[in-house]
C-alpha cells in the first residue's frame, strides 16, 4: 500500500498441555512455549510495530511465589526488544544458578516468563497514546488467583462511552478512558461477581476460604461470563484473556470482523490473528487450522479441558475483506488465490485504458502487498496475448512463415520493475514545504525501460489518501516519459471511515470523499453536504438501531466512474506530463474474489453493527464543523 495506514493488531495465545517436563525431554527445553511465542508474534510482526506484549502464567503455584509474568515494549523494534529482555532474564538466572539447566521444577520456580499459559500480542495504535501503558496485555491484579484478569485484543469497539458509563453506573472508578480498559473492567466485574456467587454456594456446604479456592477456579464457567459481558459491545474484535489460576479464552465479534483462527492437539492449544502463523510455527497442515466461528470463543480451563462456546448470537457473516487484500500475510493459501484473482478481475477495465496495445504498455507494481495482485493481472494479459497470437496464426490461413509464426508467439507482457520504495528514507521533518519534497523522493524509479510511446500500468492494493501518490509516486513515474500512466487498485474506492480497527477515521483524509465533494461543486450540488449534515445532526440522540447512514447521499449522484475520473485529476499535480488515469476494482468483483469475506463498509457504507452508522454520521458531523477529533 503505497499510503501509510495502520495495520490490524495481531493476538498469540498458548497453552501447554502438558507438563513442562515433557517439552524439555521432547523437545530440548522447558522453554519450548517462549521460543514458539516468539516465532508467533514475529510472524506477525506485520499487525503491528507501534508495540509488543507478552504475558504468561504458572500452574499450580505456591502461595507467594510469583505466578504472573509481562512484559512490554514501544521500542523500535518492540518483539526483538521484549524477548531480549526475557532472554536477559532467563540467561542471568540460568548462568547463576547452573543447577537450574537440568531440573524444569527449579526453572518453573525461580525464573520468570516460563509458564504453560502464555499471551502475545503486537499493537498498532488507533485508540489512545503510543506509550508503554497502553500496550497490551493489560494485567487486571488481585491477592485472588481466579481474580487476575489479563487481556489482550485485535479491536475496537463503537460504543467506548456508553460501556463506560455502564462502569460508572456500576459504582466502579475506571483509571482510563480507553477501549482495552473498559472491556477489561467491563469482564472484570462479572468475573468478581460469578467469584462472589461461587463462594456463597460454597460457604453454605461447609468449605472455609481456603478450602473454597481451588474449587472456585473449577467452577467458574468462563463462557458465562464472557456472556454477561459482551451483552451490548458494539465493534469487531478478537478478544483474548487470561484468568490467573490459569483458565483461557478467545472471543471473536458476532459479524466475524476480527480474524481468528485456533489449533490444537494432545500437546497444546494455540490461537492466532492468521492461519500460516500457525501452520508455520507448528508445522501443521492448512486443513488443521480451523477458523473460530462469529460470535463464539475457544475456552480452555485450567485441567486443559477445551471447548468452543457461543457466547453471541452470530449476525451476518462480514469479515473484513481488508484483511484479504492488505493486512493478513499472503502465504495463506486461501489469501494468495484470492488477491491473484484481485489482478485478473482488473484486466477488462486495464486493457479498455490501453486500448489493448500491451506491445507499448509496461505492467509493474507498487511494492509489496501488490505483487501477488499483479501475478494475476500479467495472467489474464498472457491469456489475451495467446487469444491474439491463436487468432494472427489462424488468419494466416497456414501460410504464415516459420519466422513470422515465431514473430508472433514471441510476444510476451512487459514486465519491470519500476518502483522501489527507499526503506531507509525517513520523512523526520514537519514542517509542510520541505517534507513534502522529502515524501516526493520515498520511491526510486527504474530509468531506461520506458520508451515514449509506452502506457506504464502499476497495480497497488489500495489507495487511501492518495498523498504519496500525487506527491511521490505519479511524479517519479512521470519522469520516465510515458504517454499514460494508469495506476490500478485492487481495492474498490474507500469511501467510508473504518470504526472497527483500521486507523481510517475520518471523511476528509479519503481521496473519494474529496473526489464527491470536488464533483458537487463542479454540477452545483454542494447544498447536498448541508442536507446530510442536518440529517446526521437529527440522529444525535437516537438509539443506534435507528440511525441511518445518510453519508451516502455524498456519492448518489455520481457513477464510480466518474468518481475515478475525478480522483485521476486530483492526483494528477499540474507538472506532470503523461495521461493519468486511475482504475478501481468494483465492488462485485471484490465479492467474487473474496466470497468469504464480505465485509465492504469502508467501500459501501454498509456497515456490519449499529454502532457503525453512527460512528459515519459523527466523522461527517466532525468534518462539517472542522472538529478533528475522532469519531468513536
């Protein structure tokens, strides 16, 4: 994606199954769980660099030995930074006390991080400050084992404020206003209170307090908790926890937004935001690694037992087709077909654009998300060029020479390599005029492929903002000399702000939107921005199920084509010489691509919660009046 946009958050859970004494004997080491938490979270270092987590918990402690490890970091390299701490730790402790190589009891006691349940998760920031602090996993404390309560997640909710009010009417005091503490807090509460009925039932059967707390962690039915709490959140999410005395969890959203997949066998049960992460680590099959159903949570109690539990009633299945096209790693088997299908759906419109002269047109791509996309695209143009080629042979009524037929079936797609983005570039300075002529040289381009006569076609997954399009991208391609320059995404226009995790929170930063705006003034129709923001201003104070998502009227009048025809003119900065022109893939065929996944609201406005349209009618509301802040 040539634009910056923050990726999707990314969770790692483990539970070993099995003593830690039998990983050290099968595979070498007590610490077998740490190495493959590792490996997990560095697999998924694309769902975040803004920070990393890890947590872990002890079985079957003694009281006051210490149970619960974490670790955090907002380094530059936050994986890297927090495992090198934990592997300071266990060398320091190995080093000084050398008895402990040999003996897991002594290692389990004494050194940190070392567990069977264990919590990983890597964060980019979308709700509240890049600090330490809010980095996940949150750690929820109590002198009660079953009351720890640690949490780490992949979401967003669109209803923070009203959930904290709930806190507040509670009578609890939250110590911050975020998304992760309230849903914390929000768990927290009916885990205290499914503690305090437990307790009472055992009173009155005649067991004391310390009697009474292994017997709690029993009982305690994690799925109606999960239940209680989940009652009225509004977002996607994939949300996972951690009870102290070692009971486990991961919640996916009722639509299915928030990937999550799980897998598990006689030695562990593991979760992951994607499929090869698991497949990878664990060396497991595709078909083993199944995908946890809308609405339902894989729970593990402390005994190793393992269930999946619906806890919501699942609602139409829209999972984030994002996360097909840009987020998830493409070594998923599944993914890779379908973003290949992406670039062969594109063809018909990209050939229309060069009038089929694939002679004078060089295809590339925008590194590096774009390039399986591209594969597809220089298919279906192979299969046009062998349609072209049967046709001349056929035509030749076989008398074609041996070197005009050779001539003919020598043709092949062009392809290069034409932008290379300089990764060590940084645009550190601020200040308008001089970063913009920094952001202008993030790419390099390859000199000497492209001749004047030539279209140069460039497929990217999607376009954003724009920003590093018209300022870098278009520029640096336009120096090569094309006749044309069409640029291909294949995502269709994002038209809408995402409320669900991706860091697209607002109207005006979307080249669409400005795209539509620039179109209403252009046919006198601008008074239809007035309209929708009464209409948004109406639905203020009404409940969520009622408010409609009136935005749309912003792009009634106008085709997609016409929308991409005005987008290519904005991007097109007045120095550049070549023919601009910038193709959308259409929504139908995203669907086709991808008919798992059909969540489509930052392209359609139809949002898969309540919560949705009210969250696009207040960033319109916030656009209206100049307001910046966010509209969750």
């Amino acid at each position: 994606m040539s634009d910056a946009l923050k990726h999707e958050c990314g969770i790692a859970l483990i539970r070993l199954l099995k003593p830690l004494d039998y990983y050290k004997k099968k595979y070498g080491s007590a610490f077998y769980g740490v190495n493959k938490m590792y490996l997990m979270m560095e697999k998924q270092h694309n769902r975040g660099q803004d920070g990393a987590g890890f947590a872990s918990i002890k079985l079957d402690t003694k009281p006051g030995e210490r149970y619960i490890s974490r670790v955090r970091s907002v380094a530059q390299q936050p994986i890297q930074d927090i495992f090198g701490q934990i592997n300071e730790r266990i060398n320091k402790e190995l080093t000084a006390h050398p008895e402990y190589n040999n003996d897991v009891t002594a290692q389990k006691k004494n050194i940190p991080y070392i567990g069977e349940v264990l919590l990983g998760h890597v964060r980019y920031g979308t709700f509240g400050k890049n600090s330490v602090e809010s980095v996940h996993p949150f750690l929820r404390q109590n002198n009660w084992q079953h009351r720890n309560l640690i949490m780490a997640g992949n979401f967003n909710m669109t209803n923070v404020k009203e959930l904290f009010g709930n806190l507040i009417e509670l009578g609890q005091h939250p110590k911050e206003y975020t998304d992760t503490i309230t849903i914390m807090e929000k768990i927290g509460h009916f885990l205290d209170d499914a503690v305090s009925k437990i307790y009472r039932d055992l009173k009155k059967e005649g067991y004391n307090k310390n009697e009474s707390s292994p017997l709690i962690a029993e009982r305690l039915k994690v799925g109606k908790i999960l239940k209680r709490a989940a009652k009225n959140w509004d977002g996607g999410y994939a949300m996972a926890g951690l009870l102290g005395h070692g009971d486990s969890f991961v919640l996916r959203d009722p639509a299915g937004i928030r990937p999550t997949y799980y897998y598990k066998d006689d030695e562990i049960v593991v979760v992951a935001s994607e499929r090869p992460v698991i497949q990878t680590v664990f060396n497991v099959p595709f078909e083993d690694v199944k995908e946890l159903e809308p609405g339902h949570a894989i729970i593990t109690k402390k005994s190793g037992a393992t269930k999946i539990k619906k806890i919501l009633e699942p609602l139409e299945r829209k999972a984030c087709s994002f996360e097909r096209i840009y987020f998830s790693r493409g070594s998923d088997a599944e993914i890779y077909e379908e973003r290949k299908e992406l670039g062969r759906l594109l063809m018909p419109k990209v050939l229309e654009a060069i009038n089929n002269d694939t002679e004078n047109t060089v295809f590339s791509f925008i590194p590096n998300t774009a390039e399986t996309s591209f594969f597809g695209m220089i298919d279906t143009v192979e299969e046009h060029l062998n349609t072209k080629k049967t046709k001349s042979i056929l035509n030749g009524g076989g008398k074609l020479s041996a070197a005009k037929v050779t001539e003919i079936l020598s043709e092949r797609p062009r392809i290069e390599k034409i932008a290379i983005k300089d990764v060590k570039l940084r645009t550190f300075i601020t200040e308008d005029s001089s970063r913009d002529d920094l952001v202008a040289h993030v790419y390099d381009v390859t000199y000497g492929v492209i001749k004047p006569t030539d279209n140069l076609v460039i497929i990217d997954d999607s376009i954003v903002r724009g920003t590093t399009l018209k300022k870098s991208i278009i520029k640096m391609m336009d120096r090569l000399g094309p006749k044309k320059i069409v640029v291909v995404s294949s995502a269709p226009q994002i038209r809408y702000p995402d409320c669900y995790g991706i860091d697209m929170a607002n109207l005006e930063s979307l080249v669409a939107f400005r795209a539509a705006l620039a179109l209403l003034k252009d046919n006198n129709q601008y008074h239809i921005v007035e309209d929708v923001y009464n209409k948004c201003l109406k639905q203020v104070n009404l409940d969520d199920a009622n408010v409609v998502n009136y935005v749309k009227e912003i792009y009634d009048n106008f085709s997609d084509e016409q929308i991409s025809d005005k987008i290519s003119k904005l991007l097109s900065a007045k120095d550049v010489n070549a023919e601009v022109k910038i193709i959308f893939q259409p929504v139908e065929n995203l669907h086709k691509a991808c008919p798992k996944n059909l969540g489509d609201w930052y392209f359609t406005g139809n949002y898969p919660t309540n919560g949705g349209n009210r969250v696009v009618n207040r960033a319109f509301i916030n656009f209206y009046e100049g307001n910046k802040e966010r509209a969750y």
